[in-house]
C-alpha cells in the first residue's frame, strides 16, 4: 500500500500502521522515504532504555517516570526480522510513548520523531488509524463489499467506487440521526416487517 501511495504522487507525511507491520524491514523502508512513522508494538517486544548499560527486556516491564509518561522516552528496539526477532544496528534510537487506555489496557507506541513530546498527540495520531479500521470494517459489513462477483478489473473497480458513495452516504444520515451505520442500515426494513407480522400480504392458513 505504501509503494502504491508513492507510485501515484499522493502527499503524506506520516505513516499508521497495525503492531503486525512493525517488522525491521518495514521500519528501515519509512525511514528511508524520510518519512514519520507512528506504530504500536506488542507487549512482549524487548527495548533498551538505559542507553546500552542494561539488557533489552519487555516494553511492559520499563519503569516510567511522570515525565516519560508525558513526554516518551528514548529506546534501541528488537524487532521482527523474517521469523525472527532481531536487535536494531547500534546506536539506532526511536521514541516509544505509553498510552494508558483503559485499566485493562495500554497500548506502546514507537516513533522516529524525536521532536515529539506529547502523548496527547500520539493518541491523536493513532486515533486517525481506528478511524481508517472502522472505515473498512464498516463498508464491508454495511455496503456488500467483499460480496463483488466481478472478474472485469473495471466492474471491481467500479463496486468498490459504489460501496464507498454508499457508505458516506449512511454514514451522513447516520450522523443527523444520532445513530451508527450499522442500526440504520439493518433498520431500513424494520417497519415493513412489523406491517407484514401484522397484516400479512401473504397469508397462511393453518387447518386444524
């Protein structure tokens, strides 16, 4: 998908992805577009963030002072190569930042933008991501999209263009309405089935 962007001239300066794609190949890949990157890690990925005088252990298991807390702190990562998992070349810094999520969750956030300092506007950041995720979680579930049947590239392509007309337009009236996609497209024919559970336009009779 990143090649694609670069492929069409599309401006971007930052780069969102899922924990699946923080993969050593992909990191050094942004990096060399000179571009941002802001990607949540797992749990169990193992960082260094005494500078070389402690061994990696888990990103859960760092100390974090009030001011790391707000601000990140820097760490030299291991990261999936292949299979697997390998040490970053030294000296290769990034920002990770913890973001508290609820009492039952924390997300961990890698970032080569050594300028930023606010948590606050990682969790924006990743923020634009779920909406991405819901975009496409919706239109599949609202519009039919994966129900295409088209082997023409230009019908697919065309099918997907309608999926996407459709779904802003529920998502519009959805919107105005104080709903979500998913009521208002599964209520559209809520009230012709109450008419027909109480006046049939066929009906069946039963014999005793």
């Amino acid at each position: 998908m990143l090649d694609n962007v670069l492929h069409k001239a599309l401006p971007f300066k930052i780069v969102l992805m899922d924990s699946w794609y923080a993969s050593m190949q992909v990191i050094k890949h942004i990096e060399a577009l000179d571009k941002l990157y802001y990607c949540p890690i797992k749990a169990n990925r193992h960082v260094d963030d005494s500078e070389g005088e402690k061994e990696h252990q888990r990103v859960d298991a760092l100390q974090w002072s009030e001011q790391e807390q707000q601000e990140g702190k820097l760490i030299h990562p291991s990261l999936r190569s292949g299979r697997r998992l390998k040490k970053m070349p030294k000296g290769h810094r990034m920002k990770l930042f913890r973001l508290v999520i609820s009492n039952e969750r924390t997300d961990y956030v890698i970032s080569n933008d050594m300028t930023q300092d606010d948590s606050d506007v990682v969790r924006t950041h990743c923020g634009v991501r779920w909406k991405i995720e819901q975009f496409h979680r919706e239109s599949k579930r609202v519009t039919g999209l994966e129900g295409c049947q088209c082997r023409l590239s230009r019908a697919l392509r065309n099918h997907i263009a309608c999926s996407f007309l459709v779904w802003a337009h529920l998502k519009r009236l959805a919107s105005q309405l104080d709903t979500n996609v998913y009521r208002l497209k599964f209520s559209l024919l809520d009230n012709y089935m109450r008419q027909q559970l109480k006046n049939p336009s066929i009906p069946m009779l039963l014999r005793a």
